[in-house]
C-alpha cells in the first residue's frame, strides 16, 4: 500500500483518468457487479490496514457531526455541548462540523474521541456500502486522500481491464 503522502500526489496526476473510468464503469459494469468488487476490495484491504498510519481523512476532511452524536463526544472530552460546539465544531448552514484538519487527531495517528466518534468517521471511506454507482464522484475524490480507496480504484481499472 502506498503511503498517505504519495497518495495525495499520485492522485492528483490520475485525476482525469479516474474520472474517465469513473464514466466508463456507468456504461459498462452493473451496479450489482461494482458494489460485489467494491466490498470484496474493502474487506481484503481494510483487513491490513490501520487507518491510524495516514489520517489523511481526518486531515482534509470536514465531518459532519449529528445533534445526537455531540451529546457523547462532550461527555467523552469532559466539557459541555455548548463547549464542544464553540470550541471545536463550525456551524453553517445548520450543519455542525469538525473542521479539516480535525481537531480531534492526535500527533500519532490516533482520535481523541475513538470511541464516540461521528458516524461519519467510522463508516468513511464508504468502499462496504451499497450504491457504489451512484457515488463514484466522491469515491474518485477520496482516491486522492486514503491510500486504500486509491488501491481500490487501481484494482477495479485492472480487473475491468480499463488501463
């Protein structure tokens, strides 16, 4: 797997041809054929691979965090949901978020808040759910952060023979 560094610049060089390829899967693979790869991909990346190594996410993506989610978070970090809302989250347009980067990472990798952390956090990078066709803009995007979805991506251009 490549590192979390490479991956940014890697990406970014692959960015039309991803996008290309993001179009030619719509035209030519079934949806229930691409979620079936998405998920065996995931499951045999994701079962080597601590995402602690990178925390390109937590980097330079912004998560949203549900009202029902801030109630534990504050608890876990001691303080208030007023507190957690004025020290730590943005609110715009009726949408709470930790900020990219977010400033529950710690210095090795780690979240401060691992336990409690936003749905969001844990079901990113997605690569396990269904609807993989309808999202292949955002799974391109995320290419370019998380050196496993950047592998999955690599992976479906071999099997389907794009490259």
């Amino acid at each position: 797997m490549f590192s979390p560094k490479y991956i940014v610049k890697r990406a970014k060089s692959k960015e039309n041809q991803n996008l290309r390829f993001r179009s030619w899967l719509k035209w030519h693979v079934s949806e229930k054929e691409l979620d079936e790869a998405f998920r065996e991909l995931h499951e045999e990346l994701f079962a080597n691979y601590n995402c602690c190594q990178c925390g390109n996410c937590c980097r330079m993506y912004r998560t949203t965090v549900e009202p029902s989610e801030m109630e534990r978070i504050a608890e876990a970090l001691g303080i208030t949901v007023e507190e957690l809302k004025e020290k730590y989250l943005l609110h715009e347009n009726d949408i709470d978020t930790f900020p990219a980067p977010c400033p529950m990472l710690q210095e090795d990798g780690t979240c401060r808040i691992q336990d409690v952390k936003p749905e969001e956090c844990c079901a990113f990078p997605y690569t396990d759910r269904p609807d993989r066709m309808s999202s292949l803009y955002g799974v391109m995007e995320y290419a370019g952060m998380c050196p496993v979805v950047y592998e999955i991506v690599e992976r479906l251009k071999l099997r389907y023979q794009f490259v």
